[in-house]
C-alpha cells in the first residue's frame, strides 16, 4: 500500500512546504480584524431584522409586536409555559434591544455590551422558542466570541481608543 510506504526527505519537504503555504492562505483570508466585523454583522443581521418589524415608525410599538408579547410568546420554564410579564413593556424593550444592540455592533461602538445584550436576549428566545436551540447556539456563540475577542480594528472602540490611549 502507497500509505504503508514512509516518505523520503524530499517528499516530506515538499508536504511541509504545502503545508505553509496553505496556512499562510487561510491567515490571509481570515485576518482577525475582518473575522470579527463578519462576526458583528452576522449577529447584528437577525436581530435588526426582527426588530425592524416590530416598529411602525420611530418610537411607535405595533400592535402586532404586543400582541405577539399577550398571546402567542411564552417561557418555557419548569411548571410552565408562562405568559411573559407585563407584555407591552417586553413588546417595547424587545423591539428596542433589536434595534439598539445591532445598530452598535455595526458601528463596533460599547460591542463587547452590545454582544452581551444580545446575548441576554438570545436566551430569552431560547426560553421562548426551545426548539429553535441550533441557531440560538450560534448567536450565543458569536455573542460570546465578539464579547471576548472585542470588536477589532474596524470599530468606532478601536478608532476611541486609539484617540483617548495614543501610543508611546
């Protein structure tokens, strides 16, 4: 057999040199600063577009949100389901978080808080929605990496603190 067969010096080499060069392909396609921005827009995108719907104008709640709120969403917590509690205020802050937390980590502007918002929120809706535990596991994963690895250097925190903490 071919795999049974040990390499020579020069084979190996070559394998190594491959090697590199595949690694040094793949760092230059995923530079930290561009993962992290691709990791705030994916988490920012299903956010903003539910919260986009739960509006009728800036400041104006729908019916349909609140409604959502009264009688269709509900916890799923041991001896439940349970109503949410005083639905239109979570109608209202729902809506607003959807809006707000997206809005900040596009801009990478308080991301690490925006991150963790989104990440109280995403175990909301895993309350909420159980069955849908694949994806939230990703938002809470994307929320979790953006919380620990920060915003990178495409952000308004990098260009703030590069302002407020200049380099020696």
């Amino acid at each position: 057999m071919v795999i049974d067969q040990p390499y020579d010096a020069n084979e190996r080499l070559r394998l190594g040199v491959l090697a590199r060069k595949a690694v040094h392909l793949v760092k230059t396609i995923a530079r930290p600063s561009l993962v992290q921005l691709v990791m705030r827009l994916a988490l920012a995108v299903p956010f903003w577009k539910s919260g986009i719907l739960k509006w009728n104008g800036f400041g104006r709640l729908n019916d349909t949100a609140v409604t959502l709120f009264t009688d269709e969403f509900m916890l799923h917590l041991p001896g439940g389901p349970y109503h949410f509690p005083a639905p239109s205020v979570m109608a209202f802050l729902s809506g607003t978080g959807e809006i707000l937390f997206p809005v900040l980590l596009v801009l990478g502007l308080g991301t690490r808080f925006a991150a963790l918002g989104l990440l109280f929120m995403t175990a909301i809706v895993e309350l909420t929605v159980p069955d849908g535990w694949p994806i939230h596991l990703t938002w809470a994963a994307m929320a979790l990496g953006i919380m620990a690895w920060g915003p990178g250097r495409i952000s308004a925190d990098h260009l703030i603190r590069s302002f407020l903490l200049p380099r020696k």
